[in-house]
C-alpha cells in the first residue's frame, strides 16, 4: 500500500486553521488588493535563484519568482505546492507527484514534469546542499506531462521535507539546458512559475518584483508590487522600521540591543511565526587536535563552567532557547531535552583540569588559549566576552581574536589554526542534512566550511549517522539520533548552546506574510496590506 | 593663449606620470590583496552555510583561484591592455558594469560633498578673517572645532536621529524614493532630499578644515602690499576682501582639496554604509569582506583615475587664479 495524502482535504483543513488564527489574531479581516511591500533585507544576494548557493540573502528572494513542489505548515507537514498530490512507496525508494495543471512559466511556456526532472538534476550537481539531499536519486521518471517520480537507491527519508521553493527550485529548463547553471543570467533575472514577476535589480539597493498577473492562483497575489531593500547597517534598519520606510524584516533584522526601543513603537508587530523550517544551535566549537582540548577532562570542564540560561539572557538578550545538544528543541520530533551530564559546577570544573594535569601556576593561570568567533552575528564578540569571563574564574585565560569571515573560514576548516571557537550550524529541515555533516568522522574535509570541523572520531556516531540516513522507520530513525546525542553529550566534541529565535518584525499594516513553515522565505503570495 | 599651452603641458606630463603610478598602483593592490586570509570560495561557502568539497573545488576551478598568483595578476592584466576589468564571480556581472552603476551616485555625492564643504568652508573662513580676534571670530572657531573633532558617521547618525527618525523631515537609506516613479521636478526634488544627510555628514570635516585653512590665509595676505595698495586706490573694503585676499587665499585650499577626493572616497565607505547609498565606497567594502579582488581592483584602480583627474583639474585651476604659478 502506498501512503497517499488527500491534498484538497488537507489544504481545506489547514485552510480552516489558518482562518481561525487569523480570527484570533486580527478579528477576521477580509484581504486588501494593492500596494506596495517594501521588504528590509540585511544583504544582497548573489544571486536571485537559490539554485547555485544557499546564502540567506538568495534564499530569501528565491521564491518570489521560482517556486517549489511542496509547502509546508507550522509542524513541517507538507502541503500542495506545484505539486496537487505526492505519494511514497512503501520501501521509500519512490517519490511521485502529481503537479498543478496549467501552470506557465512567466515567459509563457508551461510548466511539465520535464521542468522538474531537470531541476532535480540540477540540484542534485551544482546545489551545494543538494549534492548530499538528492545523493540517492537514480532517476526522475517523467512518464507524462504532470507526473514525475523521484527514484531512489537508497531510502532518503528527508526528502519530503527538502522541497520548499528556497531550498529546491523549480527552474525551467528551456532556460538552463545547454547553459553554465552559475553563470546563467537566470540568477539575475529570473524566470519562473511564482506569484511575482522579476522588474529590476540596482545593484547595491534593490530589488523590484511586480504582481503576476497570469498566476496560476488567479486570487495571489494580492499585492501590486514587492520592493526588497537592502540595508546593510543595523541601525539604519531600526530607522527605517520606525519611520514607516520599511514595513518587514525577519531573522531578527534589528540589533538585538534595539528590540526593547523598537517594542515600544506602536505600529510595529513582533512575531516568530514561519520560522520553524530550519533551526540554528550555537555551540563553542572545540579543535580535538588541540593540545589543551583534546583531553576529555579539559572539554567537560568547559561544559561545567557554563550556565547556558545565563549565557542566554547575556549574550543573546533572552531570544534563545537553551539546547544541550546539536539537534534543535525546534526539531521536537529527535530533539533530546535530556540536560547535559555536566551540570553547571565550577568546583567540579576545577578539580577536572586538576585531574588533566593544567593545575594553577604562580600567577593563578592554568593556560592561555585564543578564542575565535564565526562574526556573521553580532552576538559572536558577546558569546567570546562571556566564555572569557566564566573560564577565568577557573584558571583558563582566553584571548578573543577577531577576524571576517574569510579569514576565519581559513583558520579553521582550511588551516585548523585553533584551540575553540564560537560557530553556529543550521539544522536545515533534517539532522541528516544539518547535523550529520558536523559529526561524521568521513566529512574531516580541509578546506569545507561547516564539515566536522572538530575533527571528532567516533565509530558508533559514524554508525548511528549512516543508518538514520537510510532508515525508512521512523521509529527506528529516532533512536539512533536520540542514541547520537548520548554519546555526543558525554563526548563533548562541541558545546551546545542555544538555538536562537528570530523574530520577524513587521508594520502592522502587513498581514498573512508567513502562513507555512518557512515564512517570508516562501512565496509570500498571500500577503496583503492595509490600505 | 597661455591657458591653451598650459591645458597641453599639464595634460602631456600627467600622462607621462599616470601610467607608472597607475600600474604601481594594481600591481601592489594585487599583491597586498593576496595577503589577505581567504578567498572568494571560502566567503560563499561561509553564506551558503553549507558546501562540498566539490563545491568548493568546483568555485575555485571556475574563478581561476587555482592558478598560481603569478598567472593570475598576469591574467588581469593582460585583461586590462584591453580594457576589460574581468568577471566577477559573486556578482555574475562584469566589472566594468557593476562599477559604472554605481559611479556616478558616488561622484554626485562627492561633489556635492566636496562643493558643500567649499561653499561653506570658505565663507565660515572669510567671516572668520573679516572679524579675526573679535566674537564672530571666536564663536565660529569653537564651531569649527567642534566639526573638526567630530567624526562623519556620528554626524550623520545624530542627524537621522534628528531630522529622519524625530522631525521626519529628510529620507536617510538609499538614493531616491525606490518604486516610486517620479519624473521631471519631483524627481530631482526627491533625490535632492536623499542627499542632504549624506552629503552634510561626508562634508562637516571637511568644512573645518577649509574654514581653517581660508582664516589663515586671508588674515596672511591682508598684509601684503598688494592690499594696500587696493585700499589706497579706494575700492570697497569686500571688494578688496574679494577680489584680492580671497583669490589669493583660494590657492591652498584648492590644493588641499584635491588631495581630499582620495580622503572623501574613504569617508564614503562609511556615509554610505550608514545611509543605504548606492554608491563605490560601499561596494569596495563589500568586495573586501567578499574577496571580490576583481571588483576590489577595479574599483581601486578607477579610483586613482579619479584621484589623477582631479590633480589635473586643481592644476589648471591653479593656472586660472594665479598665472605665476607653473610657469617656468
């Protein structure tokens, strides 16, 4: 038997949640028709199809015009995207789908299962996730025009989840085949099925995209035009949500020392909703190639210096939840709530590195060791200010090193010029795709950022990581990543911290801007305004 | 007549000077740029948060960034010969494209900049000399000491605060009013309005120094006998401040401009910045932290253009206010 899912009574049942929350939230407002969403982005992509890269700023407008096979609601269920119906055998080697009739291209050609296949193919050799998310795929089978079937060769038991617009494009392949895929100037100007079509790109300022007219949701999308602004200063970005200039951000667009300021601005909204499609976990990264961390005693130590819900309120301003190990609390269906086994206990943290041999000296200093931090945050500085100060009251002296991104690239997955850091990983939709990359000894890769940049070596965690990676059971999937955040709890091949949470900040005016799982990532169809 | 050989002599010895200066000037950019830790690949895989060692490969292959440097500055040059800048492989553009879009924002804000800090600077400066000693005198220098010590982007961020975020009086991110579209008087009203904040913080500096600089020479020259001379022969005392002190005094503080448009171009990586303005500045910063060395270089290089253009330009100012000078 095969598991089928009725996709219209699912879409009516989500329907009918959604319009109860909306009633709960804003009294039942009928959508708007016009206007103009200006949209507040950190950075520029570097390209505007996340079909090459999976930089934030491309991900954010990816959607916009190139849609997905799928949506998904708060709990990462699937819902129809270009997609209408989807099935997976039973042994989950096959994935078919159904797609949406009368779907064209915004150059008019239509979109058929052939578009998908190439797609497929194309993440599958020049996406830089895609390369492990679609390792498996033998074929996509095309037997007619609204049909395609994924072949696997092995069970992939993520794949369901991997089909957001963002993350998996839908590309044409009129425009693609025969072409450089990086260099296309589809990524400048792209052409795709979505609710908005391309208008301009000025470099170094902004993007226009203009309502579809011809979209195959004759109701979406509701606004006239979508103006995505890049604004590259955090303060500048508090300004502008302020004076009305800019009417969303999200992933937290403000400094966080700003939030309580901006709280108080009456026509500004706060809200965590559509972020639940992928979850960072900070943690302190240990090189277990480094002569002071690479004795046990001195990682635990390490742990039992650190008060995770006081680091939290420190660094972060309170906008995290505290996670003892590297698969999210977000993640709930494999998350481990269990606490770490080395509690917060500096006495305990004392007598362990006495155990390893860095007993006190003179001068009270047991070591000296640099710390690094990965700087794309702000709260990096903060998290190093923190550790220096706890691991000084046990005898360790850290010295904070900063440096930009590429440098700090080099440092430790090129160079592996590093005792610890402070890093952060996304956790994506699956720890198969976000997690196992950080722990399995076989991605020791020199010179790849987020690869198991510890260099941690654990037979069993290998085992437990291959095996969740294939395993078709659900069941049996979870207990080899709760098995997983065992071993790694005890092992402390990192520390995990925290997983933040990120806040969209709004003008209240914007309503229905992120009604699935990965929020204003999405296509943003259903957005509206007042007038 | 003078003027016509003058524009010929200036113009002959900077081309003789420029081209030196100019390939001095890749040639060390491109060798201190690859001191720096990282490179292109390292930053998008960094972005992208995740990568494959193919990936990574594959990005360092397409950008030649697995050359040896050698072969790459060659590379770049022998690009150059035919004036191409080179491809940039974050941007997926040309060069050349990516920077001529954003020129000329960036010389509109420094000219406007540079020519608000004149105006301004020079009258502040003759007010000063006028009254020297006496209270306009003194509330101005404490003024111009306080614009002095002041740095542009706490300027600027105290102004959007005021006029932008209080009052709402002024726009302070990007250029123009995005999405709007404007024609004829609005739009050069709209854009006007985009550019008073940045280019009042580019410029206050700049306004101290030249205000400086004019006090000192003017109250110099009044001594000369040049100037008695003038009010011996009874002219208008302004007319004499004028036409006599102030010509005279306008040769420092033309030279010193000119050596500000280098300063001005690096004030602009910050006012730029603060205020969304799409201009160079901003982009060599973004080049930096990206290892964008293409666009660095082009950027780098247009720049010292700008830099000689702008000595050319003083020095046949110079010929202008003072024939004497250059001569011999």
């Amino acid at each position: 038997m095969t598991m089928r899912f009725n996709a219209t009574r699912r879409a009516t049942l989500v329907g009918l949640s959604a319009v109860a929350l909306t009633g709960a939230r804003a009294g039942a407002q009928t959508p708007k028709k016009g206007g103009t969403l200006t949209f507040l982005q950190n950075s520029e992509p570097t390209t505007l199809v996340s079909l090459t890269t999976t930089a934030t700023p491309s991900l954010t407008n990816s959607a916009k015009t190139t849609e997905g096979l799928l949506e998904y609601d708060y709990d990462v269920n699937p819902r129809p995207g270009l997609a209408t119906e989807w099935s997976i055998s039973p042994d989950g080697l096959r994935y078919s789908f159904k797609l949406r009739p009368n779907v064209k291209f915004h150059d008019g050609k239509p979109f058929t299962s052939a578009d998908v296949a190439y797609s497929i193919h194309l993440l599958k050799t020049v996406h830089p996730r895609g390369r492990n998310t679609y390792a498996n795929v033998t074929e996509v089978q095309t037997p007619d025009p609204l049909t395609a079937i994924i072949v696997l060769s092995k069970p992939a038991p993520y794949l369901i989840k991997a089909l957001t617009a963002a993350e998996s494009p839908m590309v044409p392949k009129h425009i693609y085949e025969g072409a450089d895929a990086i260099t296309n100037q589809n990524g400048n100007a792209p052409i795709g099925t979505g609710p908005y079509l391309f208008k301009e790109w000025v470099r170094g300022s902004h993007v226009i995209f203009e309502r579809n007219p011809h979209y195959w949701n004759p109701e979406l999308p509701r606004i006239d035009r979508m103006v995505c602004k890049f604004v590259r200063d955090a303060g500048a970005r508090s300004v502008a949500f302020e004076n009305g200039s800019g009417d969303i951000g999200y992933r937290t667009p403000v400094a966080l020392a700003d939030l309580d300021r901006l709280k108080k601005v009456p026509h500004l909204v706060f809200s965590t909703e559509g972020t639940s499609y992928s979850y960072n976990v900070q943690c302190i990264q240990f090189n277990l190639d480094s002569e002071y961390f690479k004795h046990l005693k001195v990682r635990q130590a390490v742990a039992h210096a650190i008060n995770r819900d006081a680091l939290v309120k420190a660094v972060a301003y309170g906008y995290g939840t505290v996670s003892h190990v590297p698969i999210a609390p977000g993640l709930k269906e494999y998350h481990d709530p269990t606490p770490s086994p080395y509690g917060y206990d500096l006495k305990k943290a004392e007598s362990l590195l006495d155990e390893a041999g860095f007993k006190r000296g003179s001068d009270k200093i047991r070591f000296k060791v640099p710390m690094d931090y990965n700087p794309i945050g702000d709260e990096g500085r903060r998290t190093c200010e923190f550790t220096r100060a706890v691991l000084g009251r046990i005898g360790i002296a850290v010295e904070i090193r900063a440096q930009d991104l590429s440098a700090f690239a080099k440092r430790v997955y090129t160079d592996r010029d590093f005792h610890f850091t402070y890093n952060g990983h996304s956790n994506l939709f699956d720890p198969t795709v976000g997690v196992q990359r950080i722990y399995w000894s076989k991605n020791f890769k020199k010179g790849v950022p987020f690869s198991n940049g510890s260099h941690y070596v654990n037979p069993r965690v290998d085992e437990l990581l291959e095996g969740a990676a294939i395993e078709n059971d659900p069941v049996k999937r979870k207990q080899m990543f709760l098995e997983f955040q065992k071993i790694y709890a005890q092992d402390v091949p990192d520390l995990s911290l925290y997983s933040p949470l990120y806040l969209t900040i709004k003008n209240k005016r914007v309503h229905d801007d992120s009604p699935t799982a990965d929020g204003v990532e999405a296509n943003m169809s259903r957005v509206w305004l007042d007038a | 007549m003078r003027i016509g050989r003058r524009i010929v002599t200036t113009l002959k010895r900077t081309a003789v000077h420029a081209a030196p200066t100019v390939l001095g000037i890749i040639v060390l950019d491109f060798l201190f740029l690859q001191l720096m830790p990282g490179d292109v690949a390292d930053v998008m895989a960094m972005e992208a948060g995740s990568a494959t060692a193919e990936t990574v490969a594959m990005m360092r292959e397409r950008f030649g960034l697995d050359q040896p440097m050698l072969a790459q500055l060659m590379s770049f040059l022998g690009h150059l010969v035919h004036f191409d800048l080179g491809f940039s492989p974050r941007f997926n553009a040309s060069v050349v494209d990516i920077i001529l879009e954003r020129l000329p924002n960036t010389l509109l804000l420094m000219m406007s900049a540079l020519s608000l800090a004149l105006l301004l600077g020079i009258a502040v400066g003759s007010v000063m000399a006028a009254w020297a000693g006496k209270w306009p005198d003194r509330v101005l220098s404490v003024v111009v000491l306080l614009l002095y010590s002041m740095p542009g982007f706490w300027v600027g961020l105290m102004a959007v605060v005021l006029f932008s975020v209080k009052l709402g009086w002024l726009p302070s991110d990007s250029n123009m009013t995005i999405g709007s579209d404007f024609t004829g008087w609005d739009l050069v009203l709209d854009r006007a309005a985009h550019l008073v904040l940045p280019a009042l913080a580019l410029a206050t500096f700049f306004v101290a120094v030249y205000a400086r600089l004019v006090r000192a020479s003017m109250l110099e020259v009044q001594r000369q006998d040049f100037m008695r001379t003038a009010h011996a022969k009874g002219l208008h005392p302004f007319l004499i401040q004028l036409r006599h002190a102030l010509r005279n005094a306008l040769i420092p503080v033309t030279t010193v401009a000119g050596m500000h448009l280098g300063n001005l171009l690096g004030g602009a990586v910050v006012v730029e910045t603060l205020f969304g303005w799409p201009g160079m500045g901003r982009l060599a910063l973004e080049a930096v932290l990206g290892r964008d060395f293409s666009v660095l270089l082009g950027v780098l290089l247009l720049s010292s253009f700008l830099v000689i253009l702008a000595n050319v330009l003083i020095d046949l100012l110079h010929a202008w206010l003072d024939p004497r000078i250059g001569e011999a």
